[in-house]
C-alpha cells in the first residue's frame, strides 16, 4: 500500500509535521494509523521527524518511534544542538548511536546521557526514564501510570537536569 503523501502548504510541510510542530497529538494519531509518510522533506529539508526533535515535542516523537522505530537521519545530533535532552534520552533508549554526537556542541546533561549510552547501552538510558516517571508518580499520587506515561513534550525536557 502507499502511503499518502500530502504537502499542504507553500513549505511543502506534510500533515504529519503539521502535527508535530502544532502538538497536535489527536491528528498525529490517526495519521500515524492511515500510515501517513513520516519522512516528507519539506522546502527546509525537515521531516516529521527532525521537527519533533528541533521542537522538543517528545511525546510525538515517541509516537512516531513507537510507529515505525528510530529515524536514521541524524535525529539525535538535530536534538541534541537544539538542548532537547528529553528528546535525547527517548533517541538514545531506542537504540541511536551516541556516537553522531562526537563533535556537537551539547550541554552536560545531554554529554552524560550519551556517556552512559556509550558505556552502558541503551537499557539504561531506559531506565532512567522510567525512574523519572516512577518519580513524578510518587510526587503527586493522584496521578496514576496513564496519565503518568503521556507527559507533555516540554516536561520530557527536564528528564536529567537533577539526577548527577
């Protein structure tokens, strides 16, 4: 089956990066169900993708992984200069090589994370997610594992700031 392709501005932006740069989870959803290409270059040369990353939307990129697996388009470098160590931490967890990240100018946290995911491998760099759920679970206990799961792309931004 093909996968639809529909630019829909002057930028050639396609729906799904559309999405993305609005947060717009509902739509990003169910064109991720229709299959929708991800990998659409806008008149920037940016996808759905990279979008996500530049932007710091870490809950759509984790749709998107979650869609279709990690982008190999340099994602990870894209994140890393733009300070999005949220978006870093889910990179790095599903399996980017820390490595695309020799030479770029990033801040401690994303360094570290990257060490970790050098010396340690991706699992851990998972578990430091997850602890980071576990945590803000045990801060406010009415918030239960859902909703806990499905947080806002900008609190993904302070997943490490405190843990060193």
């Amino acid at each position: 089956m093909r996968r639809p392709r529909l630019p829909i501005d002057e930028n050639k932006r396609g729906l799904a990066q559309v999405a993305v740069e609005d947060d717009n989870r509902d739509l990003l959803d169910l064109l991720l169900k229709y299959q929708v290409d991800l990998f659409v270059n806008d008149a920037n040369g940016l996808t759905a993708f990279s979008s996500a990353c530049a932007l710091g939307r870490a809950h759509c990129l984790r749709m998107m992984i979650r869609h279709c697996g990690i982008p190999r388009e340099g994602c990870l470098a894209i994140a890393a200069k733009n300070g999005r160590v949220g978006c870093v931490a889910l990179l790095l967890a599903h399996g980017s090589n820390p490595e695309e990240l020799e030479g770029v100018d990033v801040n401690p946290d994303i360094a570290r994370l990257a060490s970790i995911a050098r010396e340690s491998g991706t699992g851990k760099i998972y578990l430091i997610i997850r602890w980071e759920i576990l945590r803000r679970i045990s801060r406010n206990p009415k918030t239960d594992l859902a909703r806990a799961t499905n947080l806002p792309g900008d609190t993904w931004d302070h997943i490490v700031s405190y843990m060193y």
